[in-house]
C-alpha cells in the first residue's frame, strides 16, 4: 500500500470516529430531553388529569405500544377487563360511566347513584349483591318492588307503605313489631283492622260494633271512648240496656225486667217519679211495703172501701198487693186494680 492510501485510510477512520462520537452525544442528548419533558408534561391539557391511582401508572399501561393518540377517555373503554379490570360478573347492570359510583382511589366504597341502574331493585337487593328484604320485613305481593314504598335515599325511613303492594291479613304486619298494632287501650276485638279503619290513618274509625267484644262500658269509660256524662242516671247497667249501637239518643223505651217492677202505668210515670235520686236504687214513700203496691199508694188506700169478714175494714197490710189481693175468681185475679188501668 503506498503512502497515499494509508493517508487517505487513516482520514476515512478518523472521520467516522468522529461521526460515531457525535451520534452518541446526540442521542444521550435526545435521550436527557425526553425524559425532561416526561417529567415536565401537564396531563391535564389531555382533557384526562391523572388524579388518585391513575397518577401512579406507568405511561405504558395506558398508552400501549407507545401510541398516545386515540387514547380512550371514558371509564369503561379501558376498564373492559382487557386494558383494565372492569365489572366483575356479579356487578349490577348499570352504565358505564364508572365514576358515577366509583373514584380513581379505589373501586370500594361506592358513592352509589340509582340513576345509572336499569335492573329492577330486587335484582341487586336480595341480601347478596345489596341489602334486601328482612326476615321482619311485611309479606308482599310477587309484583311488588322496593320503590313501591321505599325511596333510593334510606331503607329505614318509609314515605307510605301502599297497602295495593301488601299481602296477608292486617294483623299479620300491625301486631306491634313489623308495624303498629293495637294500643293497650284498643278495644277488645278479634276483627280485622280494615273492619273499622282504612289505610291512610288509624284516626276516623268507621266503627262496627258487630266485631266488638265484651259489654258497652268495657269501651265506653271515658277513657277509651266516650263514657256517662257526669249527669247521667246513676246505675250498673250496661249501656245497650238504654241506647243503641246507632245513637246515644233518642233513648228506645227502657224494659224493666225486675220482680219488683209493678207494671207499666197508664198515666204518664216518669222515672224521676220513683229514681227521685237519680239513681237506679228506688225511693219508696213507704219502703216497710216495697216491693208491692202499697210501698207508693199507702195514701191512696181507703179502708172502709177494703171490708172483710164481718164488714171490718182490712189494714192495708192485708192488701199491700193492690192488684192481685182481692178480687178474686176461682184463684184468678180479676185485675180491679191494674196498673194499667185508667183509674182505680
């Protein structure tokens, strides 16, 4: 080889040093500025700031294969269980628009938003996926559904039940612990609520007194409904002896059904006429004949018109009993002395 060509050789060697040289500066160049401006870059401007554990990511497993543009924006078109995990099989049916529910932190402790669930209630709240009907919880109909009586703020807190959705009679759900039942001072009864009340208020009972047991005053006391008035006839019958399941008035005639009642008078008696203290024991003018005639109509009796043997007049003693005493035929009473009768 003569000079020439080892000069030139040497030219050629030194040049492509330098070239190589000068690559490597670049490229260590290039290289620093990348990463500077990975650092340096505001996500933000994307329209997709990397907020919780978004932040923490590796750029790569979000912009695969290194492609930046077309990225996905929305929740679901990354979360699909292929980029990144997505709705278990159990999740409800619902949109997705993930953070309506969830935030970048974590999946857990949803801030659940009903608006986004198509799938009827029951569907998640059965006791699996949501909490769901109680072992207390009323009997319902197969058609009915949470929203029925429920709202999507608070199970606890019932606007109304609607009686349409409910099955099974009253006192299967008001007995006192799945719902209100029968205050210590109900009446006695083994009817049905709905026999009195309706569904919209226990107050206004249409009251039927064919389902009630036991006697008047047992409910009509005062206390758990209306009682005697403070004037009222003193006495220890029962109220339907006088009035009626209709009405307290007008009073239907009173029966007497006592041994000792004489009679139903023909002249107008009134019961002030012998219950002078307003009360059901009788004042008897001449109590020492009660319960008989005479214990009234001692001033009545004439002695010389009451003769007996030996046309001696008889003490009214003997007669106290004015209309079964004498007057009579073959042991008959010939009733000359009737209480119903216009006159002596």
């Amino acid at each position: 080889m003569n000079q020439n060509n080892s000069r030139l050789i040497g030219i050629m060697t030194t040049a492509l040093y330098l070239l190589l040289l000068s690559g490597s500066l670049l490229f260590v160049n290039s290289s620093t500025h990348a990463a500077d401006d990975v650092e340096s870059f505001d996500h933000f401007t994307t329209g997709f700031p990397l907020t919780g554990k978004h932040q923490f990511l590796d750029c790569s497993s979000c912009h695969i294969g290194g492609m930046f543009k077309g990225t996905p924006l929305e929740c679901y078109l990354c979360h699909n269980n292929s980029r990144a995990p997505g709705k278990h099989p159990e999740h409800m049916n619902s949109s997705n628009i993930c953070d309506d529910c969830h935030t970048t932190d974590t999946w857990l402790g949803a801030r659940f938003d009903h608006s986004g669930i198509f799938s009827p209630c029951e569907n998640c709240h059965n006791n699996s996926i949501a909490i769901g009907i109680s072992p207390s919880h009323i009997t319902i109909t197969a058609s009915s559904t949470c929203e029925d009586c429920h709202n999507t703020i608070t199970f606890s807190r019932v606007g109304r039940v609607d009686h349409g959705s409910v099955s099974g009679s009253c006192d299967s759900c008001h007995n006192g612990v799945k719902a209100t039942g029968k205050s210590p001072q109900h009446v006695f009864t083994i009817a049905q609520c709905d026999n009195c009340h309706n569904t919209n208020t226990w107050r206004g009972a249409r009251f039927d007194h064919t389902y009630a047991t036991g006697l008047c005053l047992s409910c009509h006391n005062g206390s758990i409904a209306t009682g005697k008035s403070t004037t009222h006839f003193v006495t220890t019958l029962d109220c339907n002896r006088c009035h009626t399941t209709v009405g307290w008035l007008p009073l239907p005639h009173f029966t007497h059904d006592s041994p000792d009642y004489p009679g139903d008078h023909r002249t107008g008696v009134l019961c002030v006429d012998c219950h002078t203290t307003n009360n059901q024991v009788i004042a008897w003018p001449f109590p020492a004949y009660q319960p008989e005639c005479a214990a009234c109509h001692t001033d009545d009796y004439v002695p010389d018109s009451h003769k007996g043997v030996g046309d001696v007049p008889l003490p009214i003693s003997d007669v106290a009993d004015c209309s079964g005493s004498c007057h009579l035929t073959g042991g008959i009473q010939s009733n000359e002395h009737r209480a119903s009768a216009g006159s002596w």
